[in-house]
C-alpha cells in the first residue's frame, strides 16, 4: 500500500506546484504576480492587479489541479478500500506543493482556493458548508482573508465530526488542511486585529464616475 500512497503524494505535490496565479500572470502579462501589490501568489493579489477576467484562468488552474490530484489518490488507493483517504492524501499533498512550491522557490499561495476544491471532492456538502461562509462573510466584511479562515474554519470542525468514527485519518487530514490555510493567514490575522487589513471591492468603486 505505500507504493501508491508516496505515488499520490508526490503527484499532489507536484500538481500543486503549478500555481495558476503565477503561471497566468506570466503567460498573459509577462510579469510574476509574486513582484505586484501584496506579493502573494494567490487570487486576491491576483485579481487586485490583473482583473476578474484574467482571475477565472487562475480559478480554473488551482481548481482543477486539486480534482486532478484527489481523483488519483482516489483511484490508487480505491483497491484498498480507502477512497476518502486517497482524495484526501492527494488534496493535502496538492495544497502543500501550492503553498511550499519547491519550483517557485517555496513561495506560493495561501491554498485557499485548491482547499476549497479539495474539500468538495471529499464531500461535496463540507465543500459547499466552506463556500457558503465565505460568501456570507464577503458580502459582510468585504475582507477576503477573514472570509477564506472562517471557510476554512468550518474543515477544522466538520471534518472529525462527519468522519472521526468513519475514517479517522480523512478526519485529521481534514482538519490539518483548514489549520495550515488559517496557519498561512496569520499576517493578515495581525493586520485585521490591527483594523489595517485591505478590504476587496468585486465591483471598483470608481465604476460610479463613469
């Protein structure tokens, strides 16, 4: 059994190093996202600098490199009666290559995005539970990083309590995956405590002077 569990990590962390913002942003506008605004290789910097429409390519990038990478941790680790355990392998394997690229230099995203997919593809209701916090607190607080630890939160919670007793090891990879993106927004929790954190507008302000 260990030979596809190392096969479905490496493959996680390998997809993960594949960063849509910084792959985008090179690809569309010869610049690395990592030199602009906050200097984070993650959506929100990329969005402030590039646009929502150049935005979705980094959406669909992050995404559908975590469904690549739990469906074969899910595939290889089926004949053992552990498909939960194999996506969830895979989707935390994906999430540290994004966050901890060794081709970037280590310096990636927050994970925030690929999380999120992951936590579809484990169950699709934690998945939706995550988005819905989000959006809530979005549309509330305009702050994007209380937002993505709030969602996130909900993995630290939900996961040991949907699957403790069921797959214990789903259930702690589930809950290190919401504590290692909360982990990761640390500065931002400072700069929040601090009232000194950037709220993001979808819509830009100045669209009324047109």
């Amino acid at each position: 059994m260990w030979f596809p569990v190392v096969l479905t990590i490496l493959t996680g962390y390998m997809l993960g190093n594949l960063n849509g913002a910084v792959s985008i942003s090179n690809l569309l506008a010869k610049k690395d996202v990592r030199d602009q605004g906050s200097g984070n290789a993650g959506l929100t910097n990329f969005l402030r600098m590039f646009g929502p429409s150049s935005a979705l390519l980094v959406v669909c990038v992050d995404m559908l490199k975590a469904v690549v990478a739990c469906q074969v941790g899910k595939l290889l680790l089926t004949p053992y009666d552990c498909p939960l355990d194999g996506a969830l392998i895979g989707g935390m394997a994906v999430c540290v290559g994004h966050i901890f690229p060794a081709l970037l230099g280590f310096h990636g995203g927050k994970g925030v995005l690929s999380g999120v997919t992951v936590a579809l593809m484990a169950d699709w209701r934690l998945g939706l539970l995550a988005l819905l916090i989000f959006a809530v607190c979005l549309f509330v607080s305009r702050y994007v990083s209380l937002s993505s630890i709030l969602g996130t939160l909900s993995f630290v919670i939900i996961f040991p309590i949907l699957y403790g007793g069921e797959s214990p090891l789903a259930a702690v990879l589930g809950a290190a995956l919401g504590l290692l993106i909360i982990f990761m927004h640390r500065s931002n929790i400072v700069r929040l405590v601090k009232g000194q954190e950037t709220k993001t507008h979808l819509i830009h302000r100045d669209l009324n002077k047109q």
